[in-house]
C-alpha cells in the first residue's frame, strides 16, 4: 500500500485519479479548498472500499502561506510519503492577481507545487515519486509577468505556469540527482473533460479517465522509476521533449532560483 497525496483532489482528474488510487487499497491524502467538498469527496472515496484510508487536508493554494500549512500537516504526521501528484490547477479566474501580488496562475500552477514538494521532500526517500501535472500548453516564459509585474490573459498565463512546472520540474530533478524522488512532469491529455475545460473552452472534452490512467501509472509502474527529470505526454503516449526552454539548465536554474526568492520572503 502506498501513500499519495493528491492535490486539487476534489473534482476532475484529481478526483478520477482517487478513486483509482482508493479502489486498489492505497493510504490518499486529497487536497481541496472547500470544506464541505472535501468531506462529500471523502465520503464518496469510502465507499469505494471498506479498507479505504483517507486523510482530508484544505488550503487555498494561491496563499503561499496555506501552501506551508499545508505542507506541515502533512509533514507532521510523521510518515512516510510515497507519491506527491501536483495535480491542483487554474486557468480562467475573475480575478486573476493573489493577495501577494502574483499572478493566480503561477501561484496555484507554478509556485505550491515548488514549496509543497520542498517542504516534503523530508518525508520521501529515492523511491518517491512528484508527478506535476504539465500540459501540452507551454509558452516561454515572461519573468515580469512571473513576478507579478504584467498581467497575462488567461490562456497565456496557463502555458506559461505550466511550462515553468515543467522547468523546475527538471531543475530540481537534476539537482537531486539519485539521492531524492523521480520528479516526473506529464502532460495528462488535452481537452479532457475537465471543469476546467468546459469553462475555459465551452467543449465537453475527453474521457477524464485518460488522464486519471496516466496520473496512476506515473505515481506506482516501474515504467516511470527512472524517469527523474523527463517529460510524458500522454497525447502521444510516451516520453518526449518539453518545450525547449525546458532543457535549458540555465533557465531552469533561473526558474527555480526566482521560486527560492518568493519563499524566501514570503
């Protein structure tokens, strides 16, 4: 049985990849920002097994400062964890700057993976594994509009916080080398048939379960133990290259070095 946390777990593919995760007798920690979603999602995941283990956590993962209390009362329980899956994500908001100044995007997309994923990493050894959840949508990205200095419309704000997950999803793989968990980003499908892409896009999308299959196969097959640092994209069904800002060392470096400094003063 394996323990996995998963973000922005109470509806979309967060939600699929769960009831997967529950049905076949692992420990899910799901993530959400309502309460009351939370505790129907749980009570749904029960049902699926009479074994079921779920541990329920809330944060708004635009609030730097609930991102770390999040981390800390996962940290605290004083287990190991065996999967991250960063799976929580924002494209289209009516109000797409955070009280810290940053663009929405980034801070859910870009920026709670990176602190969630520090702050854990003392709780997973070399055989965990973080899955970001990428998309087929990446653009380059603009630093100011990073550092909440330009505001971005939706779509381009999206492609650029997900290629920026997939930079320092890179970055900090190479920086832990053998020593720390695979750090593997995948992109799930496109147009899935998401609450985010009937609003974004006004189409009934894909099967979910295409992306929740995928989520699954990344967080436990031995397919992905060695694929620290790479890039799946389940639209074509294998690994491959990222944009190419991606294998960039030095840009990644850049990523993550700006990543650092938001925590640093947050």
């Amino acid at each position: 049985m394996k323990r996995i946390l998963i973000t922005g777990a109470t509806d979309g593919i967060g939600f699929e990849t769960a009831k997967i995760l529950v049905s076949r007798g692992h420990h899910v920690l799901i993530h959400g920002r309502s309460e009351a979603k939370l505790q129907r999602v749980a009570q749904s995941l029960k049902s699926l097994s009479s074994d079921a283990s779920i541990e329920s956590y809330l944060a708004d993962l635009s609030n730097i400062t609930e991102v770390e209390s999040l981390a800390n009362a996962v940290a605290a329980k004083g287990n190991q964890l065996d999967a991250l899956i960063n799976n929580a994500g924002v494209l289209s908001t009516s109000d797409p700057m955070t009280s810290d100044g940053l663009d929405v995007r980034f801070a859910v997309n870009t920026i709670a993976p990176y602190l969630l994923t520090k702050r854990l990493l003392s709780r997973m050894d070399s055989s965990g594994r973080v899955i970001n959840v990428s998309s087929a949508a990446q653009k380059p990205v603009d630093m100011a509009a990073f550092r909440g200095e330009r505001q971005l419309d939706d779509l381009e704000a999206y492609s650029q916080s997900k290629l920026a997950l997939t930079m320092w999803s890179r970055g900090l793989a190479d920086k832990l080398g053998a020593d720390g968990p695979a750090i593997i980003a995948v992109n799930p499908g496109s147009l899935l048939s998401s609450k985010m892409v009937h609003q974004a896009f006004g189409v009934p999308g894909k099967d979910i379960t295409i992306g929740a299959n995928i989520l699954v196969h990344a967080a436990l097959d031995d397919e992905f133990a060695d694929a620290s640092g790479q890039y799946f994209n389940n639209d074509a069904g294998e690994f491959g290259p990222p944009h190419a800002d991606a294998l960039d060392a030095e840009k990644n470096a850049a990523i993550i070095d700006h990543l650092e400094s938001i925590l640093a003063t947050a």
